[in-house]
C-alpha cells in the first residue's frame, strides 16, 4: 500500500513579513511602564502606583527582559526614554487611557464611587473649604479614597496624575472644566493684641504706613500682592512697607499671630484665630474682595464617578457661604 505524502510549499516572504512576534502580555507591567514614561521619574511612578521606586525599577527590567529591547536610558541624574520605549509609550498610552475610561464608565453604572480620588490644592483653599467638609464626604461615599498634595503653584494635574485641582481665579489652561467654590473671598486687615502694646493702632489707610506691615507675593519670585480697599466707590491702594515677605498666606497669618506686623488676608482663613482673640481686625469699615476659588479638571467624555461625586459634594457644602457673602455684599 502506497503512502501519501503532500509535501507544502514554504511560507512565501510576504506571508512571512506578516507575522508578528507574540511578546508575553504582563499588563502590571505595562502600567508600570506608562507611569514611569509620563513621569519620567521612577520615585514619582510608584509614589502614583502605591509601590517602591525599587519595584518601579525591578518590573521595568522584567518588561525590558520580556521585549528584549531597552526601554530606558537612565543614569543617577535623569531618566529618558529610548526610541523603542517612546514609540511603546506612543501607542500604549492612548489604549490603556481607553481602558481607564471603560472602567469609569462602567463605574458610573454603580450605587457607590469608588476608587482614589487624588486632589492638587493650596493650603489656603484646602482650610477654608475641604478640610471642613471631608468627614462628610468620607462617611457619604465610603469607597473613595483621597490624597491631598498640597502646594501654591498652578500644577498641571493632568501630566502629574491628579484628578481635580483646586486654585483662586480661573487663569486655567483651554482644556480644563472650572466650577466656582464657594464665595469671593473678602480680604480685612488683621494683628495680634501684642503687637499694639506699644504702638497705637492705626485709625485710616493712611497710617498703615507708619506700621511693619507682612507682604506676601503671588508665588515664588512672584509679584508682591498689593494692598487695596474699596472707599466710598473708590479703589485706594496703599504701598504699604514690611519687613517680612512670604509667599504663602499661612506664614503670613503665623507671623501675625506672633505679633510680627500687620496682615492682610482672608478672613475665613482667619477665622479660628479671631473667634479665639489671637487676631482682632482693625479698621473694620475698609476691607477688598478678592477673586473664588475654583476647582478645574480635564474635560472628559465620560466623568468618573468618585470625581463627579467629589465636585458635586464640595460645590453644595460651599453654597450657603456663598450666598451668606452676597447678601452682604448687596446690603
């Protein structure tokens, strides 16, 4: 009996050219990857993970293994991506922001937020309007979890990994989403008792000049912050002098607290202090408004659930203030 043989010829080369090799899928490790290239800082990547820059550096090594090919270029001093890891990160990042998506997406369909919810704020705005209703927000949603940074510049929260920022004004970039929070902040001139012992408090304006006034700038390098008053309709500014310059509100208010000088802040941020009488205001009938807060994030198809109850949340608790102050200001 004869045998049958089929003898097949090989695969052409442009069969060949389509085959793409099959790297093994390590999707832990792909996220590890994505952080690291957006951060281009290994301490930063597993600060956002939750894990040790260590680990960081162990799981790229694996992937790199893996691909066989050299996703990093790193040195003591600095982190880069090589060609092949640009042209990964170029193509991964866009589908695992897909997935991220579909997950808050599917989220949205469920009774509770929940996740990390990870918020950029001054210290200033943190005080006067977060930390008052976090309790709340904590037990109302109790599967989201927070973590506060707080500094006073401008961060870009989206290449830094926040979800929502919170900042006075709204000089914020094209792409974000600003909602008001709570009032215009009212700005009165304060000192401690102590620092009147022997001197004579000022009666007008005008005899802030005579006084160590505490300046504060916008930020670092910034420009100083000018002290201005409504006067029967008038907008009066006073160059006053200091010899102390902070730039951030709360060494100011500490400074005043000692007996430094004289402050011009926010008075919901120093609201405990008058209330205990380690502040007391003084020329009562000048005070200026400054602008809002406001909370921005990226504009985004589809709101994740933990960030909308967030907004949502914290809008609402800050909206009797608001109304408080401008039927003051109507009065």
């Amino acid at each position: 009996m004869s045998k049958k043989v089929i003898i097949e010829a090989p695969a052409s080369t442009e069969d060949a050219g389509r085959a793409l090799p099959s790297p093994p899928l390590h999707l832990p490790g792909l996220l590890t990857f994505e952080a690291a290239a957006r951060h281009l800082n290994f301490a930063r990547a597993a600060a956002e993970i939750g894990v040790t820059p260590t680990a960081v550096s162990r799981t790229i090594k694996n992937v790199e293994a893996q691909l066989n090919v050299r996703l990093f270029n790193r040195t003591t001093r600095s982190v880069s991506l090589t060609e092949a890891g640009a042209s990964l990160n170029a193509a991964l990042s866009p589908a695992l922001a897909l997935i991220r998506n579909s997950l808050s997406l599917a989220l949205l369909t469920t009774d509770q937020p929940s996740g990390m919810l990870r918020v950029s704020s001054s210290y200033v705005a943190y005080r006067i309007l977060i930390e008052p209703h976090m309790a709340s927000f904590l037990e109302q949603f109790p599967l989201i979890n927070v973590e506060i940074s707080l500094d006073n510049q401008l961060s870009d929260i989206v290449s830094t990994g926040f979800d929502i920022g919170i900042r006075m004004g709204r000089k914020l970039q094209n792409d974000m989403i600003s909602v008001q929070l709570g009032a215009v902040q009212k700005r009165i001139v304060v000192a401690a008792p102590d620092y009147f012992r022997e001197r004579s408090e000022p009666q007008t304006m005008a005899e802030l000049l005579k006084h160590n006034c505490l300046r504060q700038r916008y930020c670092v390098g910034g420009r100083l912050y000018d002290w201005k008053f409504e006067d029967r309709g008038q907008m009066v500014q006073i160059d006053v002098q200091g010899r102390f310059i902070f730039d951030e509100m709360r060494s100011v208010l500490d400074a005043a607290i000692q007996g430094q000088g004289i402050a011009f802040i926010l008075e919901d941020f120093a609201k405990q202090e008058l209330a205990k009488g380690m502040l007391r205001q003084i020329l009562s009938q000048h005070w200026a408004l400054d602008d809002a807060f406001h909370l921005y994030y990226p504009h985004r198809e589809h709101m994740p659930g933990k960030l909308r109850a967030f907004v949502d949340f914290m809008r609402d608790a800050n909206q009797t203030k608001r109304l408080d102050l401008m039927a003051t200001i109507a009065v």
